[in-house]
C-alpha cells in the first residue's frame, strides 16, 4: 500500500489521484508520522460497501439463528406477503 504526507496530497493532489485511479491501490494519508486517512476509488469503496453490508446481513442472520428467532419458510412467506402486495 502507498503511503503519501498529507502536506504531499496537498501539493500534488492530480497525481495522486491519477495513480490511484489508474492503480485500484489504497493510499494511506499521514499527518505528522501518524496514520490519519485512507484515499480509495469510488469503485473500491463502493464494493467494500456491498461486502460489508452482506457480512452485516450474515451476521444478523447467525446471531438469530443462535437465538433461535427463526421461521419456518411458510411463515416467511406469510409474513412478506403484507409487504409484497
């Protein structure tokens, strides 16, 4: 992963970011020795997005399942029909 000052993101912020759309590669921002951004694609971000709203879901749907808040798929259905209709 590239690393860049923030004072350097300043002066050359174009470059930066060509590199970075060119690249698809994570630039880690620091300020004063110390981590303090990370500078991604759209693309790249947007996917993590997805990804961890698909986690979050699986998560949920484990945590239920641990406490037993589960139905049957006849259930589901009746229950999603108020919403589908």
């Amino acid at each position: 992963m590239k690393t860049e000052l923030v004072t350097t993101l300043k002066l050359q912020a174009t470059k930066i970011l060509d590199e970075l759309h060119r690249e698809k590669e994570p630039v880690l921002i620091t300020e004063h020795g110390k981590p303090s951004a990370y500078l991604v694609d759209v693309d790249s971000f947007e996917s993590l997005l997805r990804r961890l709203k698909l986690l979050e879901g699986l998560a949920r749907g484990e945590k239920a399942i641990l406490e037993d808040r589960v139905v049957t798929h006849e259930e589901a259905q009746k229950k999603m029909s108020r919403w589908l209709k």
